[in-house]
C-alpha cells in the first residue's frame, strides 16, 4: 500500500510515464483507475494479473504500448490523447447526471456505469474484502499456482508490515516468523520441483513447455499453505458504480485499517472515472451506513460470546450437510412444469405429490435433456431448493471458493485454533519438517499477538490453516460449482470438498443429482496436464494461421 512502509514499486521512466499517463488515474501510487482504452484492452490487462508478478502499468507498457504486435496506436486511436478534455467532459457529465438523478432518484441509474480499477500490493486480508462482493463486481487475482511469492524488493519479502503490530512490541517477532515461512516456501520450491518431475516422468505425447508449466504449478500448489494471509497481491476490478459504492463503504466499516484506507485510496481513483455513482460513499449518509454496519457488527459479536463464550469447537469432517429441503423433489418438479401452464403453483405442487417417483424422474429428465458439457446448466426452476454446508477447511481452498458470488458464504475468523493441513505429497518427499516447523512457528505468533490485537494478529495466518465457513447454495448452483470445481485441473483441498458436497447431496437427493454427468470424482497426479496440452493445441493452431 502506498501509506505505509508496507513498500511497493513501481519505477517508471519519465517516457514511460508520458506513455502511460493518459491512460491511468495516476503513475505514483498502488490503487489507480484505468481510462482511455478500449473495454477489450482493460479484460486483456487485468485476465494478465493472474499469471503476471509486475504491476498493471508495467504490463500495459511491456506488452500492449511498447509490443510492436499489439498495435497499440491503432486500437486506441487519438481519444487519449487530451487528458484535460477527459476530466472536462467527467465534469460536464456529473452536472448532468445530478439532473438526471434528480428527476429520477432512482439508484439503479449507477449500475449503468463502470469502471476498472486496480489495487496492488494489497494483503490477502485485503484482497478477500474486496473479493467479498456479490452483485456488480468482477475481480482478478493474482494466482498462488502460476506466480512464486517469493520475490524480494529492497532485501525484503513482500508481505503487509501491519501497523499496530510494527508499532507494538511484537514487531520483531512478526517479521521473524514471516521470513521463515517465505525463507521456507522459498527453500523448498526447488527440492519439491524435482520430486514432482521424478515421480511424474514426461511422455513422449507431452511437450516440454506443458510438462514444465504443469510440474512448476504442482509444486507452487503444494506449498502455498506456507503463505500468510499478510502476503501482498494484486487484485483488478470491474464492477458497476452502484456496487462501487456499497464496496467502498463496506471497506470503511472494516476491523482492519489496511482495508479502510484501501476503501479511501480507491474512492480517491474512482473520484476521476465514476464520481457522481459513487460519491454518497464518502457523504454523512455513506459514514452513518458503515458506522451502522461496523457497530451491529461488534454488538452482535459481543453478544455472541457471551452466548456460546464457554462452549468448545466440536470438531466435524471438511464438509457437513447441515440442512437441506426434505420436500426438494416436488418443489422442483412443480417449478419445472409451472411456467407452461396457467394454473396456481398451490394447485401444481398438489398434483405432483400424487405423482409416483419414476414419473417425477421423467419429468426432471425431460427437463434437463441432454447435457453435452457442463455449460449446458439446468434452469430456474432448480432453484426452488437450498442446501446449507458448514466446511472447516484449509485457507487456500477457502480463498478459491470464496469467489463463487452467487452463493451465500460467510467465514469465521482467519485462525490458527482448528490445525492445519500437509499434503501428502510433502510426506513422500520427505519435505514435511521444515514446512510443519515454519507453520507451528506462525501459530505460535499468532496466539502471541491475538492477546493484544486479534484483528491484526490473522495477517500471520498461513495458507495451510484450516477456516470454518457456511456455504448456502441452491441446487442450480451446486451443479455448477460441483462441476466446475470438481474438474482435474482444479486445486485438490478444494475438488476434495466439491467432490464430497456432490456425494451428501447424492445420499439424500439421488434423482436430483442424476444429471451432474460432469462431476470428476478421481484424483489426478498432475491437475494441470490437460489444461496445458490442451494450450499446446491452441498456440500450434494460432502458429498456423
Ligand atoms: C481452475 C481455476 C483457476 C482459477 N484461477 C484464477 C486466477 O488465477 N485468478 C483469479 O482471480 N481467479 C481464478 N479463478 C476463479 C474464477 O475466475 C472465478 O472467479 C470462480 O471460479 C467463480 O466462478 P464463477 O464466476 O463461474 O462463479 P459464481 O460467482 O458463483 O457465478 C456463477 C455464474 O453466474 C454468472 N455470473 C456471476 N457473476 C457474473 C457477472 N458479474 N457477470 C456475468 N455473469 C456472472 C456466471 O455465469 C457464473 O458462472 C480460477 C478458477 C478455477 C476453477
């Protein structure tokens, strides 16, 4: 973040900042918008953002404006040219959508507008708070699988230096047990690489680029349980000016000062690209929202613990089916039928349960048809049933699931109270000692400091730490979630818990699962083979045109 001593670069030349400037909300600090570019070059930048360790600007410059084959001038032509003209016309268009809104007063007129946005060297605490939107956001991540966090600058690994922390007498301490688990996860990518690449030999059908991609990602998987939830990142985002704004006041109602002075920078960068959609953020009514949301917050949470304060944490299997709808299947077969009639749902739902159960499977079958992929998803009326989880998994498999929007998801405190998880695969390399010694060292931090500040005490959490969390989806979403993170080239902590999610909702609703043909219940050696072969395939057909 560009506040504190939590350092982050970004060394540009004074050419390259004339390059770059009419297409950025600033050339000096971590949080800045994206303008004058075509939406298809702003997709491009920021898909870059998961397989990239430079800076956003850094890569526009690289490989779009100075790539002679990106043709650069040509895609954006002269409209950057006169930044002056683009705070003008901002300006002249906020005076008139005040009058617009004015007449209207209707707030969904601030979904029509976007923006891009991008915050980097932001902590994992940080990235998951934004990464905490449903409607109107799409972010972009950094990804743990195909970039090594270990890269110093200055000497120094980059992880948030929190500051109460820094400031407090644990300062030492926090920055020793953080080196370790970077010195470690450092130490042991290459050992770790080699095991991988001995135990899974490259065939002759496979080239040397898909074999190397897919062996380095195992290995980075394997060991991102060692990185802490301080570990700094790269987040894009699009989203629309109305979610901007309930984001921005969200951040400010946050435990964390990293993520209220990130709600404060990106407010500064959407002041410049969207100001009229989300300036009630920073109005008496968008402080009164977040002082609303942060004191039920910590009155709810006061509350809880004297409640539930003395109970133990029972301790349950990574997924548990905690409720689900007895009556699911007449729901949904009458869903399916109500839309092509003119009678009352009441009336459907009482002629279904007269039905026998091969007619219901009929009905359900006919409805689904013929899945050829798993895009082909089943419709509406597969929403008319819920099934709740409760899932106590490692951090990492959390992070990736998370993202899913669409469900209702929502965590306990990042902690080291429930253990962590070790991969087989360090076992049999016999890597595990220096990967455990580094995590119980973490654990040991974090108790020390969640004495005196357990807000800032979960940056030291590694990876590898199991989190609980409440997962509510309905059918029509398991089916995608299922399947999509089922499929090979996933990460295996979470097809684990993809895989027995489908098997509990199997046990209790078999008919209703019947067409998840997409599901992948094996384990794989290699998750990323396929997906890289399959790239093989598309640059050999892309070299021949
Ligand atoms: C193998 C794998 C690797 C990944 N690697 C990365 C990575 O490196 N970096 C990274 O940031 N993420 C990564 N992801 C996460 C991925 O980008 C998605 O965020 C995540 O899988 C959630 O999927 P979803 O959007 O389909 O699900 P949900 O958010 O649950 O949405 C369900 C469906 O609703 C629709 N939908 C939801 N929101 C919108 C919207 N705003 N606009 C249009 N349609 C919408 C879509 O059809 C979507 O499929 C990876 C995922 C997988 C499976």
């Amino acid at each position: 973040m560009a506040d504190t001593d939590n350092f982050w670069e970004e060394s540009l030349t004074e050419q390259e900042g004339c390059l770059l400037q009419p297409f950025v909300t600033n050339l000096d600090r971590s949080v800045f918008g994206l303008r004058n570019l075509p939406e298809v070059v702003k997709g491009a930048l920021f898909s870059r953002y998961s397989r990239s360790d430079k800076g956003l600007r850094r890569i526009l410059l690289d490989e779009f404006i100075k790539a002679p084959e990106a043709d650069f001038t040509r895609i954006v032509g002269e409209v950057a040219n006169n930044n002056v003209d683009q705070l003008v016309a901002i300006q002249q268009a906020e005076a008139f959508y005040d009058r617009v809104l004015i007449g209207y007063g209707d707030d969904s007129v601030a979904e029509l507008g976007g923006a891009h946005i991008a915050c980097e060297g932001i902590s994992n605490i940080a990235a998951k708070a934004l990464e905490d939107s449903r409607l109107g956001i799409s972010p972009l991540e950094k990804s743990t699988r195909y970039v090594p966090f270990n890269r110093k600058i200055n000497g120094r690994y980059r992880y948030y230096r929190e500051p109460s922390i820094m400031a407090s007498s644990h300062a030492e301490r926090y920055e020793s047990t953080l080196d370790h688990l970077f010195d470690t996860y450092t130490a042991l990518i290459s050992p770790l690489l080699s095991w991988v690449q001995a135990c899974t030999l490259r065939d002759t059908t496979t080239s040397e680029r898909a074999y190397n991609s897919a062996t380095r990602a195992k290995t980075l998987d394997l060991l991102r349980g060692l990185l802490p939830m301080a570990t700094l990142t790269n987040v894009g985002l699009f989203g629309n000016g109305r979610a901007f704004e309930y984001m921005l006041v969200k951040l400010a109602a946050s435990t964390h000062k990293e993520v209220r002075a990130l709600g404060l920078s990106m407010q500064q960068e959407l002041d410049q690209m969207i100001p009229s959609f989300v300036k009630r953020a920073k109005t008496d009514r968008g402080h009164q929202y977040a002082r609303y949301l942060s004191t039920n917050r910590h009155h709810t949470e006061l509350l809880t613990q004297e409640l539930l304060g003395q109970l133990k944490s029972a301790s349950t299997s990574i997924v548990q089916l905690v409720e689900y709808d007895s009556a699911a299947e007449n729901k949904i077969v009458a869903a399916i039928l109500y839309p092509h009639t003119n009678l009352k749902f009441e009336q459907i739902k009482e002629y279904v349960t007269s039905l026998s159960t091969p007619a219901k499977v009929d009905i359900i079958n006919t409805y689904i048809g013929e899945r050829v992929s798993r895009f082909h998803r089943p419709g509406r009326a597969f929403e008319e049933t819920y099934y709740t989880f409760d899932v106590l998994a490692d951090l990492g498999a959390y992070r990736d699931l998370h993202r899913h929007r669409v469900l209702t998801q929502e965590r306990q405190n990042y902690s080291v109270h429930h253990g962590y998880v070790v991969p087989q695969e360090l076992e049999e390399a016999r890597l595990v000692e220096p990967y455990k010694k580094a995590l119980e060292s973490a654990a040991e931090t974090n108790d020390l400091i969640s004495k005196d500040l357990p807000d800032a005490a979960q940056y030291v959490v590694p990876f590898a730490y199991k989190v609980r969390w409440r997962m509510k989806l309905n059918l029509r979403e398991v089916y995608h979630f299922v399947e999509l993170r089922s499929s090979r080239q996933g990460h295996p902590s979470y097809r684990a818990i993809a895989q027995e999610m489908y098997q509990q909702v199997r046990a209790v609703h078999p008919s209703l699962v019947a067409n998840m043909h997409f599901v992948d219940l094996n384990n794989y050696a290699l998750e990323r083979l396929t997906a890289e072969q399959r790239i093989d395939i598309k640059l050999k057909q892309q070299n021949q045109k």
